[in-house]
C-alpha cells in the first residue's frame, strides 16, 4: 500500500511540476558537485556500467534464463507445472515496455540536463532501465527461490536488491535520471514483485495436491 502512495504522490508532483521536484534539483546539483570534486574516471565508468545492468540487451536474458533453469530445477523435482517459470518470465519481460513507454510519453518529462523533448524522445519519467531491472531480476530471482533451498533463495533476493539499488545509482550518478524517475520505478516494479510473489506458489506449487 505505501509502495503504492508514494508512487501515486510522485507521479502527481511530475505531472503538475510541483515544489517535491526540488528534490531532484537537490540531488542532481549535490551528484554533480561531488562528481567533479572526486574526479574519479573508474567511478564515473562504474555508473554507466552499473546503469548498462538495466538495459533490456542485458536483463531480459538473464531473466530467461534463469526461467529456464528454474523451470528445469521444477521439473528435476517433481514439481506439477514445471513449465510455469518461461511464460511467467516472457509476460514479466513484456509488461516493462507495455507499462513504462506509455507512462513515459503521457509525463513527457525531460532530463536531467534540462533539454526540451524531442520529437522522437517520450520522456524520462518513470525510468525504464530502473523498472527493467528490477521487474526482470526480481521476476528471476522469485522464480530460483521457489525451486532453490531457503537460504540459496534469501541470498540470490538479497543479491539482485543491491544489483537493483547499484542500477539506480548509476542512472542518478550518471545524469541519466532524475531521483525521483528512479524511485517512481523501483514503487512501480515493488507491486508488480509483491503480486508475483503472491501468485507463484499457485502457479508453481510445491506439491502435486495443490496445483488445483
């Protein structure tokens, strides 16, 4: 639900320019000063590799494939519907661009730089490299902890929130996004998650007598 608040409150203050922008301004103007005081060439390399983690060529076959491994582990143990983990994740990898591009073209908010839009751009808010990373690692790594041991399970979730957090991280460090672009997708993509974790154990049970 508070996922779903704040979502909603900053989707409100992008679409009227209102004064929780200036939070944005803050951080971008804070990033940029700190980037030129440390003048580190590596770390501004690492915020652009961190921020590549997010791009569709990269995330979606991870995803993929740790569906197939997922659906192959399911199988190995017996598991009814074993098959479930490849469409949930080709559905997974599909709803980025379907929820993402629209929100992108209707906000059409422009960059940190502070450009106008142009005609073929459809705006930097909610931040797709941020919701592809999270829906598409997340999606992967609920998929493995249904079919892994719980503690194999709890360290790959572990493992792919700080790979999530690393992507909205280089985004802002980079001047790719704006804060609030990153935490707009990071509310969206939690949702999306939390249904997903509710759904999988009917779609993926554990025990033939509950595949009904």
């Amino acid at each position: 639900m508070s996922l779903a608040v704040l979502l909603a409150a900053v989707s409100w203050q992008v679409a009227v320019d209102g004064p929780l922008l200036g939070l944005d301004t803050a951080v971008r103007d804070g990033v940029r000063e700190a980037r030129g005081a440390i003048g580190s060439t590596l770390l501004n390399h690492l915020g652009v590799a961190l921020s590549d983690l997010g791009g569709g060529a990269v995330a979606v076959p991870v995803l993929l494939g740790c569906a197939g491994l997922a659906a192959r582990l399911a199988r190995r143990g017996g598991r009814p519907r074993w098959w479930v983990p490849v469409p949930v994740a080709a559905v997974a990898a599909v709803l980025v661009p379907l929820l993402v591009v629209p929100a992108k073209i209707w906000f059409a908010r422009p960059g940190p730089y502070g450009a106008p839009l142009a005609g073929d751009q459809w705006g930097w808010y909610p931040s797709g490299h941020t919701a592809t990373s999270s829906i598409a690692y997340g999606t992967a790594a609920l998929l493995l902890a249904r079919v892994l041991p719980v503690v194999a399970g709890r360290r790959l979730g572990t493992a792919c929130a700080l790979v999530c957090l690393g992507v909205g991280a280089g985004l802002v460090w980079s001047d790719f996004h704006w804060l609030l672009d990153v935490v707009a997708s990071w509310c969206l993509s939690g949702l999306l998650l939390l249904g997903l974790r509710l759904l999988l154990p009917r779609l993926l049970p554990d025990h033939p007598d509950s595949a009904s």
